[in-house]
C-alpha cells in the first residue's frame, strides 16, 4: 500500500490524526482575512461585466495580418468606449466593444472593414442590448437564490439545521472569494463564469456532505456515552475522510489548471478563462471551507447545545477521575465512527463508562491475572487476584 494510502487507513481508524476543529480560530481568522481582502478588491476595482450583462457589440474578422494592438486602436477611436481584443488561433480577431449603440456598431464595423481591407460583410458583428444583458444578470441571481435554498432545505431535512446553516456560510464564503478573485484580476464576467460558479458549488458541497454524513454517523447515540465531546467526533468524522477529500479536488484541479494555464494562457484562447478561473479558485475554496470552516462550525453551533454542555462536562469530569486514579481516560477507538462497542449500548454511570474505556484491556489483564501471569511473555504477574 502506498504511504498515502497508508495514512488514508490510519486516519480512518482514529490512530492519528490532527485537531481541525481545536484550531478553528485560527482557519477563521485566515477566511476572515481572505474575505476581507475579496471584498475590498471588489469594491474597489469592481468586476469586468461581459457585454452580455452590460450590452454592447463583438466583432469577429477573417484572417489578417491586423495586430490586436493595431484593431484595438482603430476600435477605440471610432466607438469613444474601451475595446477587448483577442487574437484566436487561426489569426482571427475577437473584437469586444461594451455599451455600443446600433448606429456606433455600424461605423465601428466599417472602420475595422477598411483598417483589415475586406469587404463589410466578411466582419460578422453580434449586438446585444442593455435590457437583454439585464434579463441575463437577474436570471442568473434568481438560479443561484433558487440554488442555495434548495441546498439549505435538503439538508435541514436530510442532516439538520446546524449542518445546513455551515453549509450555506461555506458556500457564501466560497462565492466571495471568487468573485473577489475575478475583480482582483480583472477578467471578464460571462455566462461562462456563472455556470463555473455553479459548478464549484456543487463540488464544495459534495465534500461538506460526504463528511457531515460521517458526523452523523459517529454522533448516533452521542449522550449515552462519556468518552467524546462532540467536536472530538467530529473532530475524527474530518480526519477519516480528509484524504479522500485532497484527491477529489486534486484529480479535479489538474484538468482544470489545464484549461486556465495552457489553453488561456500559452494558448491564447481567452473565452476559456471565463469558466476555467471560477473552477479552479473556486475549487480550491470549496476543498478549504469544507474541511476548515463547515465542520468547525457545526462542531461551534452544536456544542452551544444543553444536552453537548452537559455531556462535555461528562466528560470532562470521567478524565479528571481516570487521570486521579492514574488512567488514561482518553484511550483511542478501534473504530471510525469514535466508539467501541460499548458505548453503543451505553453506559449506566460513570463507573461502567470507564470500564467501557479500557473494557477490552482490563478482561485481558482479567485473564491473564487467573492464569497467573501478566500477559507479557508469560512471566508470573506476582499478584494475587
């Protein structure tokens, strides 16, 4: 087995692990801090809405030996507005021009016509008006509204309140730090870039659910023993699922980075950033808030809960007791879910809970002391039973 895979294993069972949920300050106060800087990117430099939100017209020419910087020019000068041009892979041009009127359209069109020396009618121009850009934006938050509501009664129902609260904070945070990257960077806002925002919301949330699912399970039962608090579960459910959550958003960003940095970057083809930036920065944020932000929150929410304060001082009192009497009281679970068989059946009181932590030590020092010796070897123990 690999060493991932062996520490995927290990993890799973319990016998290591790292305290996310402990540490939760600290990944808030790093979310708080990207959050931060998101928004003030996006309130200072704004985001570079497509002409498909803002309106205007793109032209797409034959082949020339036109410059870009050269139909730039041209562009800006007979419209009076900024133009976005990109040279595609068979020395084609992509002219963008927001905010244009039909009659600036046509005289645009027939100075590129005359500057690349064809014919008017080998210029294709696409116009698309304000009001239709309009309709497309408030469709878009209308879905994404639809969107998140639905993901909150789903798993209201499926989990509970406290899951579907963190999750929807997740989410949020993984849409801000998005679309603050995209104002940070300057890249254009299309219906690509929506779609891409969509996706990575599904992605972040098929990660929050896979471990929410195994916190439920781990959590069954929760107050009929004393050995964990509940952050200490859910603590266990993360570690248990955390490799399997690096290689889903790995395996994902690989292709992705392809598209952004390759066919984007080295290949010049632009219309590929608008949906391959949101993916990959968006990815990334989903893998971070699920394991740093949505399990820590709930673990928050949860043990605000009566019934998690008292447990917690359970068990809080138990290690007290066990760590008097010289005992570990924090022995590790054999199992994934954090309990021994034990403690699914619950313990009558304080004694039997920590009987039930060193259950199946103490029967075979149990055995060992009636056989007269002390498990280690066979060598005589030297006490009497």
């Amino acid at each position: 087995m690999s060493k991932l895979g062996n520490l995927g294993a290990r993890l799973y069972r319990g016998e290591v692990g790292y305290d996310f949920v402990g540490k939760r300050m600290i990944w808030y106060g790093i979310s708080i801090l990207i959050t931060i800087t998101a928004i003030v990117g996006l309130s200072v430099r704004g985001l570079n809405m497509g002409i498909e939100f803002s309106g205007g017209a793109v032209f797409n020419t034959p082949k020339t030996s036109v410059s870009a910087t050269q139909a730039q020019h041209v562009a800006e000068e007979t419209s009076g507005h900024t133009a976005i041009v990109q040279k595609l892979g068979d020395r084609t041009l992509r002219i963008q021009v927001s905010e244009l009127t039909t009659e600036q359209s046509r005289a645009t069109q027939e100075a590129l016509a005359k500057k690349l020396d064809v014919p008017l009618d080998k210029i294709n121009t696409d116009i698309v008006g304000p009001s239709w850009g309009d309709q497309i934006a408030n469709k878009a938050w209308t879905g994404l509204a639809i969107f998140m509501i639905l993901v909150v009664i789903y798993l209201a129902i499926a989990f509970e309140w406290r899951m579907a609260l963190a999750a929807l904070i997740a989410l949020i945070h993984d849409l801000t730090i998005t679309v603050g990257v995209y104002a940070l960077v300057g890249f254009e806002v299309t219906p690509g870039t929506v779609i891409g925002l969509l996706t990575i919301l599904g992605y972040s949330l098929y990660d929050t659910v896979v471990v929410f699912d195994g916190l439920k399970e781990g959590a069954k039962d929760i107050t009929k023993q004393t050995r964990w608090t509940y952050s200490e579960i859910a603590n266990r459910s993360l570690n248990a699922t955390l490799v399997r959550s690096i290689n889903t958003t790995v395996v994902a960003l690989l292709p992705v980075a392809g598209l952004l940095f390759i066919g984007g970057g080295f290949l010049g083809a632009g219309m590929l950033n608008d949906i391959s930036l949101a993916l990959f920065v968006g990815l990334a944020a989903g893998a971070y808030s699920s394991i740093f932000i949505a399990t820590p929150l709930v673990a928050d929410l949860k043990e605000r809960d009566p019934q998690m304060k008292a447990l917690t001082k359970r068990v809080r009192a138990k290690r007290a007791a066990a760590a008097a009497k010289g005992e570990s009281g924090t022995e590790q679970p054999q199992d994934a879910a954090g309990q021994e068989d034990g403690a699914a059946e619950g313990e009558a009181d304080d004694d039997t809970a920590a009987a039930g932590v060193v259950g199946p030590r103490r029967q075979s020092a149990g055995r060992s002391g009636r056989d007269g010796r002390d498990g280690r070897g066979g060598r005589p123990s030297g006490k009497r039973r």
